[in-house]
C-alpha cells in the first residue's frame, strides 16, 4: 500500500476523534523507524543528516499535520540521544517501539542527593503523550536546598529520561486543531532516577560524535517545526484549490472571477516556494559550516532562525489570502479542509516562530 493511500482522511479523521496516532498509523511508523530520525543506525534508527530528516517531516505534515508535527517531536525528544550517556543509550534504545515524548517547559525540580535526583514537577505540551515509552522533562538543579546557579548567576536547567511508568499523563489538550498530536501534560512527585537519567543539550556535551548532535538545539528546533508548518500549508492550499474547482461546477464563476483566482494561487504559492528554497539553502550552508569547520557561525544560525521565522509569516499570509475561496466547506467542522485549516492555524502559534525577525 502507497503511503499516501494509507495516511488518508479516513484515518486523519479516525485519529481526531480518537485523540491520538490510531494504530495502522503507528505500525508504519515504528516499520520505517520515523520516531528514530536522528537515532544512529548502529542504535536501531536512521541516522539522517538534518536535510533529510527536515525534507521526511515536510512530507509527512503534508499528508497529515497530527501525523508531521508527532513524528517530528518524538524524533526531536530521541534526538537527544546523542546526548545521553552510553548505559542509558544501551538500555533504552534497542525497543522497536521506543518512542520519546518531549516538553519544552521548565516544569520541575531536580533535587541533587549523593547519586540520585528527586524530582517533582509538571509538564506540559507532550506530543505523543498517549504512546510514548519515554518522556524528557527540563527541570532546575536544586542543592542544599538552593537552585544551583550558573557563572552568569542563572539557574542551571538539566534535561531527565523519565519512564512511562514513573510519570502520571493529564488530560490537558483541549484545543482545535493538531487533536490527533495528544499533546498531554505529564507530572510525577518524589521520583527517585540514578544520575545518568539527566543529560545537557549543548553541542559541547554531546557524547556521540555524528554531526547531527553539533548542532545547535534552537535552529534544529525552529528548523524542524517549520517544515511542519510548510508541509501543512501546502496541504491547505492543495484542498482549497480543490474545493474551489468543485464550488465552480455548481455555481459556475465567471472567466474573470477564475482566472483571477488562478492567478493568485500561482502568484502564493510562487512565493512559498521561493522562501522554502531559501530556508533549505540556509540549512545547506550551515551544514556545509559544520561538516567544514567543526561548528555553524552565529552568524549563519542568525540567518537559519530568520529564514525560519520569515516561511513562517508568508504561509500565515498565503494561507489566510487564500481560505475565503474554499467557501462554507473551510467552516464545516467534519471536512478534511477544515481540519487542515485547524491544523494551520494551531501550530503556526508555537512561541519560537511568533514573530518574523
């Protein structure tokens, strides 16, 4: 079966309602190893380089947005691999159906003990929440009773592992698009975990030596949320074209009133594309930096993050310019383009792409 046959909108709509990735979804997932993008190959996973990895995303989110945005945030938690110690990698990594789920969120505590941390705490936005066989959680180093501070007086936040069973899932996404993501919170209280269940994002840390771990966490981070966004938007702009060739058969619009339409779908999505060709040609370079020099210039991941922020705001502007042709069926709650629709306009508001600078 074709893949696009499979991650049809039968199955998206089966998966809004159930509120999670359905099951023929996950088989294919764990099969091709997509939770495992940035996982290497000797540990069970692909092992891809960020432009391929960023070009299987887009495609993804443009079959389904749930099915892009989970894939791409379970494999962005078990991007941190490459940051763990060796036990943990060993231990952990050889699942087929090993699937991380992340939260951003500074939710917890991390009390320091001899060789354990206590931690307690509360997380929220975990995409893949309801299938995941792991969680990382970002929590302030406590010792002695006080935040353990960095040399600029800043409290020091490490990443954790934490273990399905060891974390209690709340029922916390209520919002109108990306359902089927069940990005839930989580929360524990006086979990015990050994020190090498914490890890630190930062390239210098990094205990694997693949390229991939070199990189920047933010510019990976607005790089990979992106492409979802891009993937969608093409979507989008695919049914609304679509319905409005369908609205034509019935109501008949005049030459003028299409031919203007058909001009400005050209015109948008010319312009999508042009900012997709520079956003993939900064990630070019920054590779090309890393593979170079050992490390990306700030210089470069200034113009990665504004590459980034800037196919963000055009795929707001197009999208929007473009939504009042699709009529009353963009407004009816059960069609695919309205769930696209809920989709786009769900995700575009994550906090590192608000603005376009």
């Amino acid at each position: 079966m074709q893949t696009s046959e499979l991650f049809n909108h039968q199955l998206a709509s089966k998966a809004e309602s159930l509120g999670k990735i359905p099951e023929e979804w996950l088989e294919v997932i764990y099969q091709e190893k997509w939770f495992k993008l940035f996982v290497p190959q000797e540990l069970g996973g692909l092992g891809l380089n960020l432009k391929q990895a960023l070009h299987q995303e887009e495609k993804l989110a443009r079959l389904d947005g749930s099915l892009g945005w989970t894939v791409t945030l379970c494999a962005g938690a078990a991007w941190f691999v490459g940051y763990m110690d060796e036990s943990i990698r060993l231990e952990f990594f050889e699942r087929e159906d090993l699937c991380f789920a992340g939260s951003g969120f500074v939710g917890g505590k991390a009390l320091r003990s001899g060789k354990e941390y206590f931690i307690k705490g509360r997380w929220t936005y975990a995409s893949g929440a309801l299938h995941a066989t792991h969680f990382t959680a970002n929590c302030e180093i406590i010792e002695n009773g006080n935040p353990v501070l960095d040399e600029a007086g800043v409290p020091v936040v490490k990443a954790f592992i934490l273990k399905k069973e060891e974390i209690e899932i709340l029922d916390g996404w209520n919002y109108m698009g990306m359902v089927a993501t069940g990005s839930h919170a989580f929360q524990t209280e006086n979990l015990r975990v050994p020190l090498d269940r914490c890890f630190d994002i930062k390239p210098e840390k990094a205990t694997l030596p693949d390229l991939i771990y070199k990189f920047p966490f933010l510019q990976f981070a607005e790089a990979t949320l992106v492409v979802n966004i891009l993937g969608i938007s093409f979507h989008l702009m695919d049914l609304i074209k679509e319905t409005f060739w369908i609205r034509h058969s019935h109501r008949k619009y005049d030459k003028k009133h299409l031919k203007y339409f058909e001009g400005h779908l050209k015109l948008n999505r010319k312009q999508v594309k042009s900012y997709k060709k520079k956003f993939y040609s900064q990630v070019d370079k920054a590779w090309e930096e890393l593979e170079n020099e050992g490390e990306i210039s700030e210089s470069r991941l200034k113009k990665i993050s504004k590459s980034s922020r800037s196919l963000t705001s055009i795929c707001r502007k197009v999208t929007a310019e473009l939504f009042p042709y699709s009529g009353l069926e963009g407004a009816k709650t059960q069609s695919e383009l309205n769930r696209v629709w809920r989709d786009f306009n769900t995700v575009n508001q994550h906090a590192l792409l608000i603005f376009p600078f």
